[in-house]
C-alpha cells in the first residue's frame, strides 16, 4: 500500500470513529515496540497503558471501519537493535494495518530507516529530540513538544531565579543526538555560564557531581531517564551538596520517582508532559484522564516541586 493510500485509509478509519456498527471479519492490527522492561520502562509502561486505553475505547465506539482494533504491543526491552528487528519483522509479515512509533528519541531513530524502507506512515509519539528528523525522512511524524522548547523553558527558569552557573550530565545516548539541543545558544542569550556538559555515567558518578559542586555550579541538570535521576538526587546526599536547582529530564514527573525516594524528590524540577490542569483545556482532555487513572490507578501528572533551597 503507497504513500497516498495509506494517508487515505487513516483520514477515512478518523472520520468514521464515532460510529459503532457490528464488527467485520478482520480486525485492523497495529503494532508498536515498546520498553516495557530495561531502563525506559517506567516512561514506556505508561505509554503502553495509554495505547490500551485507546484500543479499549475504540472497540467500544465499534472499532475503525466496523472493524475491531487489534493492538499488538512487543517488548524491546529499551534497545535499539531490538527495535529495529522487531519494526521489519512486523513489516514485512504483511500483517500489520500501521505501527506506532517506540518510546525514547534513541530507539525512534534507530527505527526511522526501517519505517522509510517500508514506507509506513507512522506517528513517533514518543521523541522529542530533534536529531530524529535531521535526514529528513518523509514517513514519520512527531507530535511531542520539540527538545529545544524544553531546552529554552528550564533556562527560562533559571534565569529567572538569578542563576547564572550550571552544570549539565546527559545520557550518552541523548548526548550522541545532540541532546540538549540549543543547549550553548540558550545560555548565550540569557547570560548563563554551562561549567561542565558532559556525559552522565553511573559508575563515576559521585566523582561528577563533586566535580560539578567545585565547579561553583549553581544549578545541576541531568538529561537522561529514572534510575539516572534517582542515582544522582542519591549521591548529592551522599556527598553533601544541594544546588539551588536539580532538574532531570522525565524521572520527576513520575509517580514512582517519589515512592522511591521520599523525601530527597523535594526541589526536583521536571518538564512534563501532562497537566490534568492543562488538560482542562483540551476536548476529551479530562475524559481521558479519568479514564486512565480508573484502568491503571496511575495518576498521568506531573508532581513538580518548584520551591528551591536557600541559596
């Protein structure tokens, strides 16, 4: 099926949503990879509940076409070559009516050749770095708020709150996209000094966050995922340091991240990526919230806390 038929078929199954007549024969398969263990997973769960509630709701109304939606949802595990495997086979079995997009911007680039091989329309719901899009492919689409709008907002904040010295430790693989994106242009324009950008390693991590409190740094910015924020909110503890601001990336919009470390998740900064408050402004924004929170009993909002320390 080409470029134009595809398009096609997906503005006609939108238009025919409300209707719920009995089911046909064949359902409409679609198929997504997603990271629902290894180190994306608390990010990825979420977005594979988010998927089930559609399909779930869909089915309801009566499915796509009088057909029923039949989601099929693998587990890469977080790695990209799985992803890559799982995206052709899924392909090239002939089985698959459209697919999703993975989660994290690392995975989704790893898939975008496949998806452009195959010429499958395919919405990438889950990247927000903007390296994804760089060769310019012409079958994928984005719908996250880009990372350079992320980049601005947490500087915004800063500047606001007279910080003007920063330390940044991105994920290796979100640094190899060139993530934070913009990061040195934002800086320039709003006088603040970036000490130390570099990658976030685990394993030496104490010896970074030392590095980064000699610095002078007023402000520690982590880029990366759960356990790396989880670790460094940890080893700022351990070794007695508390910047006026710790922003990590996703971990703090998490339910889980304050069920894991009580108390230390206080002034932690996050940009999240959904606002029951926002939503309000939004059809169906609310609708989909309750419902969300009745089949997961997992509140989908950001817990910020925007008090900092004294300085």
């Amino acid at each position: 099926m080409n470029l134009w038929n595809r398009l096609s078929f997906l503005v006609l199954a939108l238009a025919w949503l409300t209707a719920a007549p009995a089911w046909g024969v064949d359902p409409i398969r679609v198929g997504v990879s997603i990271a629902l263990s290894g180190r994306y997973a608390p990010m990825g769960g979420m977005y594979a509940d988010g998927l089930r509630l559609w399909a779930k709701k869909q089915n309801a109304k009566g499915g796509i076409l009088e057909r029923p939606v039949d989601l099929v949802i693998h587990d890469d595990c977080g790695d990209p070559e799985n992803a890559v495997k799982m995206y052709r086979d899924m392909l090239s079995s002939g089985r698959f009516d459209f697919v999703f997009g993975p989660y994290s911007s690392v995975v989704s680039k790893a898939v975008v050749p496949v998806l452009e091989e195959y010429r499958y329309p395919t919405l990438l719901p889950m990247a927000s770095s903007e390296s994804v899009w760089d060769a310019g492919p012409r079958y994928v689409f984005g719908v996250t708020t880009p990372e350079r709008r992320w980049t601005k907002a947490v500087f915004t904040l800063l500047a606001g709150c007279n910080i003007d010295r920063m330390v940044l430790l991105v994920d290796k693989p979100l640094l190899e996209l060139g993530t934070p994106r913009d990061a040195r242009k934002w800086a320039d324009r709003f006088g603040l000094k970036i000490l130390l950008m570099e990658s976030l390693s685990l394993k030496d991590l104490k010896d970074q966050l030392q590095r980064a409190r000699d610095s002078g740094a007023q402000a520690l910015l982590t880029w990366g995922y759960f356990d790396d924020a989880v670790a460094a909110r940890k080893a700022l503890v351990e070794i007695g340091w508390t910047p006026r601001v710790f922003f990590s990336q996703v971990a703090p919009a998490l339910e889980e991240y304050h069920k894991v470390l009580g108390d230390l998740a206080n002034y932690s900064v996050a940009c999240g990526v959904w606002e029951p408050e926002i939503g309000h402004s939004y059809p169906g924004g609310m609708v989909f919230w309750s419902r969300f929170v009745a089949n997961t009993s997992v509140i989908p909002r950001t817990m910020q806390h925007w008090a900092m320390p004294p300085a």
